[in-house]
C-alpha cells in the first residue's frame, strides 16, 4: 500500500471502475423487487388477510433498523489487505440472502414465510448498506451523483428483470400460475431460485473487480477497535440519530414521507390492483393470480423508468440543483400514485408507473448524493447507516398505522392505503424546500494513467 488514505486524495475513476464498483446492485435489486412484489402474494396464499399485511411486512422495516447502522458503524472500521472495507460485508451479505431467496417460495405456513422475510432483509442490508458508503468512499464529490445514479441504474434493470420473472416464467416458459390452497406457484419459486443466483453473481463481481483505499491510520483503526467492545459500537450506532449535520436533518423528514409513500404501494399494491381492477378476491382463481402477475410487470415499468431517468436525473440537477431536482421526482411519485385511483384499465396502471419510477430513480440517488457531500470520510458508513433509520422508521410507522386505518376508515379497501402513499409523497415534495444542499463541484484532477493502482 502506497499511504495515500481515503481522504486525502481520490483521484476520478473511469467509467469501468464505477460501473464495476456499483454492478453488485443488481443483484442486490433482484433480491429487494422479488420480495416487493410477491411477499405480499405468498401471505395473501398462505392465508393473511388485508389489514393483516403491514404487521406481517413489519419483519423486513425491523431488521433494517437493527441492521443498517450496525453494519455502517463495523464497515467504517473494517479493514482486510486482500479484501479491503466494505467488501467483506457484500460477500456475506450475498450468501445468505440467496440462501433465503431458495427458502422464502418453499413456505408451507405464514408464520414460516415471515421468518424468511426477516432472513432475507437481514441479508439484503448486510450488502446494501456498505454499497451506500462504498461511493463516497470512493469517488470525488464531482463524481458522487454519477456513482449514485450508476447505482441507480443497476436498481432500475435488475428490478425490472426480477419483478417480471413470475409474469415472464408463465407467458413464455409455460410454467404453473396457480396452485393448491396454501401452495406457491411454480411460476413464483423459480423466479426466486433465478433471483438467488443472480443475487450471489452480481454481487461477488463487484467484490472481485473492486479496490478499496486504506484508512487513513491503520494503526489507529486498529487500536480504536481494540479499545471499543460490541456493546460501545451498538451504542454509538443507535444513538447516532442525535447527533446528525444539520443538512441529513432536514433530508430525514423527506425521506420519512418518501418512504412511507413507497412502503404503502409495496405492501397494498397486489389487493388494491387484484381487488380495485381485477375484481378477483380468490388467491386460488386465474384471475387474482393474473392481477398478481401484472403487479409484477407494473413493478418492472417502474424500476425499468428508473433506470432510465438515473442518468438524466445529474443533468437536470445541474441546470437546477439537487434539492429542485429531488422535489419535482417526488411530485411525479404522487401523481402516479394517486392517478390509480381513477383507472380501470389495467394496461393503464403503466402510465401510473412511469411518475412512480422517476421518483424511485431520484430517491436513490439525490439524498445520498447530497449528504456524502457533508460527512467526514472515516465515518461514512456510519452515517449512511444512521441516515437510514429514515428508511425503515416510515416503514415500521407504515405497518402500524395502515392496517388500522384501513379496517377503520376505509372498510378494509386496499386503494386508500395507495392513494395514502401519494399524498404521503407530496408531503416530502413540499419538505425538499427546507433542505440546505452544499453542492460544491470538487475537481480531483485526471484519472490515474493505464495500469496505476489507486491505492
């Protein structure tokens, strides 16, 4: 190793590298759109009712608040010669999450199919939440919201792939789209056998094909971890919500209504379009069955759109700001969201989707690429795991409050909790306004020449 620390010098990476360093998304996105769009599917066939769904989808919320920062908080003091930082977390992350991805479709109970949705989050946020940190890690901030939105695009195209497999393994391939009572189709398991595969390639990519800076100290890292015990790294972690720049503050209260709005279409989207458009109520009939396929494809439009605007999303912000940017996406979300409404249609609901997945492509690139500007490089990880409480505590609000308010106010009618979502994203829309965004173009000069390391 050469000395040259995280901080002190991040030359620009070529096209290539980022690519390389971000690839492991996608399969990262097979795992998370294959749980978005059929976990609702498998309880519904393994018996849950409507106002059953958020308890039971509390699992995947949970796990990523006990999740998240801790793994931020033990990549930003991880090192390996061979394997570098966030690395080891990808790798791991990976193994078990295709482990889960075989199980989850083999469910013969509810409670068996809640278990492996808290395995399998688990295992999503043990890689994920190191690849937040991986690009600041990594590039110059005049690089950072290209790095997001590669990251985006990998998103978009894995989602659409894996929200389209139970559609595509029953058009094309011929296989079962319905089965016995408390029984997953066929079309629905090889569609996460698929995923699970495809999870543990991609991710293992990036861990092959990826260099990591060292720390700045070593020697330093190395003592602090000597003197920290896991209790004193649980603590810090969780109370790390105290002590956020005044920035990621303000971004928390956008990101609390983003996704409470995404948390709400995840879980109703299935009844609300199987119940509101298909009329089909029968987990067992062809027709919920094919209203569950289209949710699928419907996901796939949306994340398809999102990968398409991930790339538009950084010019748009240089000719507005980031902020702007990020509110305008948002808006789309609530339109999109709340036109489902008025459709009856099915092959409608992609028009929906199309503001849904601008707003997707903006949500995961310009919050990350507006705080990874303001936080201090050794704590990175840390920050991005803190930062995500704001992912998972609009989750876990969502799966209290939906389910009542659903069989209180609405007699157990899946479309309110849809349009719910929309003016839920609207809220964040208007909060982008209070957000102070540094958005400070660094030059760290020309790349590196052919074949010099970067370390």
């Amino acid at each position: 190793m050469s000395g040259i620390s995280i901080s002190s010098f991040k030359p620009r990476l070529s096209f290539w590298e980022i690519w390389n360093m971000s690839f492991g998304f996608l399969g990262i996105q097979f795992g998370f759109a294959l749980q978005n769009a059929n976990v609702s599917r498998i309880f519904e066939t393994l018996g849950a009712s409507p106002d059953e769904l958020p308890i039971l989808w509390l699992a995947a919320p949970a796990t990523g608040l006990l999740v998240q920062p801790v793994i931020g908080y033990y990549s930003d003091r991880t090192w390996s010669e061979r394997w570098g930082r966030r690395r080891p977390f990808f790798a791991v992350g990976a193994i078990l999450a295709t482990v889960a991805l075989f199980l989850m479709p083999n469910s013969t109970a509810l409670w068996m199919a809640v278990i492996m949705l808290w395995l399998l989050d688990a295992s999503i946020n043990i890689s994920m939440e190191p690849f937040r940190a991986f690009v600041g890690d990594m590039l110059p901030n005049s690089q950072r919201t290209t790095g997001f939105a590669m990251q985006s695009f990998f998103i978009g195209t894995g989602a659409v792939i894996a929200s389209a497999l139970p559609y595509m393994f029953t058009n094309w391939f011929g296989l079962t789209n319905t089965a016995p009572e408390g029984a997953i189709p066929d079309s629905v398991r090889w569609s996460f056998y698929l995923g699970g595969l495809a999870y543990f390639a991609a991710v293992m990519w990036t861990v092959f094909k990826s260099r990591e800076y060292p720390p700045d100290d070593l020697a330093a890292l190395r003592r602090e971890n000597a003197d920290r015990g896991i209790y004193d790294g649980l603590k810090e972690s969780f109370l790390g919500i105290f002590h956020m720049p005044k920035t990621m503050v303000q971004l928390s209260a956008v990101q609390f209504f983003s996704w409470f709005a995404l948390f709400a279409m995840w879980i109703y989207m299935t009844p609300a379009v199987t119940n509101f458009i298909y009329g089909a109520t029968d987990t067992r009939s062809a027709l919920y069955n094919e209203g569950a396929d289209w949710v699928g494809i419907c996901f796939a439009v949306y994340n398809g759109v999102a990968a398409l605007v991930a790339f538009l999303l950084p010019m748009l912000a240089k000719v507005l700001n980031r902020k702007l940017t990020h509110l305008i996406s948002l808006l789309c979300g609530a339109v999109g969201l709340g036109s489902i409404y008025v459709i009856d249609d099915p092959n409608l609901l992609l028009l929906s989707m199309v503001g849904v997945g601008i707003a997707w492509a903006s949500i995961l690139s310009m919050p990350y690429a507006i705080i990874s500007s303001i936080l201090p490089p050794n704590k990175m990880g840390y920050y991005m795991g803190v930062f995500n409480f704001f992912i998972v505590i609009p989750q876990i609000v969502a799966a209290g409050l939906l389910g009542f308010i659903l069989s209180t106010f609405f007699g157990n009618v899946s479309i309110y909790a849809i349009l719910i979502g929309a003016a839920s994203f609207t809220l964040a829309a208007v909060l982008c306004l209070i957000v102070d965004d540094n958005d400070v173009d660094v030059d760290f000069g020309p790349p590196p020449a052919a074949g010099e390391p970067i370390t």
